[in-house]
C-alpha cells in the first residue's frame, strides 16, 4: 500500500510539473485483494473512495472479478439485438441469420456457470430465429458457446507456447520433467506444468483450465507432429482441437 501511495505521489508531482490537473472524485478505484486491512489511498490530497465495479475498455470489472455483470450486459445487448432481428426474420435467409450470433461470445472465460447460462439461454433464442420454422426437427448447427471458448483458449496457449507472441509470453508454461520415467511419459513430451489452485475460483481461470485440457489433448494422440509450429500450423492445431472438443461432446452426451 505504501508503494501505491508513493507511485500517486509521484504521479502528482509529475502532473504539477507539465501543468496537468488531476481530478481525485473523477479517479476510479477497484481493490482485489482477500486482505480484511482498511486501505487506504490518497491522490491530490484527497481519500479515494473504492468501488465495487469499474468499466475498462467496455469491459466491467468487479472486485472479486466474477464479471457477473458485465456478462448480464452482455446478455441483455444480445438479447435486444435477438429481438430486434426476430422481428425481419421472415425477410431473411436462415443462413444468413446465423452470423450474428457471433455476438453471443463471452469474454469472461473464468466466470462461473450461473453467470454463463445467461449467454446460453440467449443462443437457444438465436438458433429458433436460425432454424426455419417449417423445418423445427432441422439439427443446430451452431457450437455451444463452451465448445468455442475451449477452442479459442487451447488455440491461444498453442500460440504462448509454440510461437513468439510478445505480448503473451508471460503466460508461458515450462515443460513437465517425470520423476520417474514409465510408458506413458514419452507419450506427451509437451506436457506442461500446471499450477497449484486453492479456489474453485482460480481453477476455472485461463491458465489452470487450458492447461489442464491442454495435457489431456496431448495424451490422447491427436496431433501426431506434436504440435510442432513447423508441422503442424496454427490452424490445423485448431481443426484437431475442434475435432477432439466435437468428439468429447458427443461421448458426455450419450
């Protein structure tokens, strides 16, 4: 906390030095943090008041980062768009319609399962516009919106892992080493480290999640160049973690 108070200081002093005003009422303040200390900061001589929920770059935080509401938002923006796009669905093609469901995607990968049923109950809403009203036996042909998000996550790490993403190279997880060596080790020599959680909540994070499915897409022998960037590409990892995510699906629901 005091190496915050000091950072504001100095943050202060530069603004007097280019003649820039700083406003406190109008700096927002989130806390994460399990500590049960009254903290406490100052900027321009005044206290900042914490607050539940801050907005970021259209993204809403809140400060146990369950981004419950921001993925009510998001439900709610899609379901007006829904209802709006109900209303011509009889002037447009099924096909056509099948787009705009894509707005449907959550940003919020470790939310909990309550808050992402919001956005599946509004994909049910947008797959009865797709499919034609003549033809209600017709299969969705829309990916559950778990199924997308475990393909973009697993394709994300691949690019951590194989390529050279700048930006994301701080989520780069080192390789398992086997205490002892048996017939399995050898199978999946890209296995990677996965971190100890304490909380469900931090299970269901990017890292702890992807990993954990990451390992098992390995041990299942589904990408026989061992993920290799100069054999196997970005994008035939993502059509085997499509086919793979695809097969899994269809076993939980027999």
């Amino acid at each position: 906390m005091t190496c915050l108070n000091t950072s504001l200081l100095l943050l202060e002093k530069w603004g007097q030095r280019w003649q820039v005003t700083f406003t406190p009422h109008k700096t927002q303040l989130l806390i994460v943090s399990r500590t049960r200390q009254d903290i406490r900061f100052l900027f321009s001589g005044a206290a900042l008041i914490p607050q539940e929920e801050v907005s970021i770059l259209g993204v809403i935080y809140d400060s146990k980062l369950t981004f419950k509401t921001h993925i009510a938002q998001l439900a709610r923006t899609a379901a007006g768009k829904l209802a709006s796009l109900r209303r011509i669905s009889w002037l447009l093609d099924s096909k056509g319609s099948a787009p705009h469901s894509s707005i449907l995607v959550s940003p919020g990968e470790g939310a909990a399962k309550t808050h992402l049923d919001k956005l599946d109950a509004v994909q049910r809403r947008a797959e009865r516009i797709i499919i034609a009203e003549d033809q209600p036996e017709q299969p969705s042909t829309l990916q559950s919106l778990q199924h997308r998000r475990d393909v973009a996550g697993l394709t994300t790490l691949c690019k951590v892992q194989q390529q050279t993403t700048v930006h994301l190279q701080q989520l780069h997880q080192p390789l398992q080493q086997a205490a002892v060596q048996t017939r399995g080790a050898p199978r999946t020599p890209s296995a990677l480290i996965i971190p100890r959680s304490h909380t469900t909540h931090h299970q269901r994070q990017f890292l702890p999640r992807y990993l954990r499915l990451w390992n098992t897409f390995l041990a299942g022998n589904k990408c026989p160049d061992d993920l290799s960037v100069a054999e196997c590409g970005l994008q035939k990892f993502k059509v085997c973690v499509n086919a793979w995510l695809f097969c899994c699906n269809l076993i939980c629901n027999l």
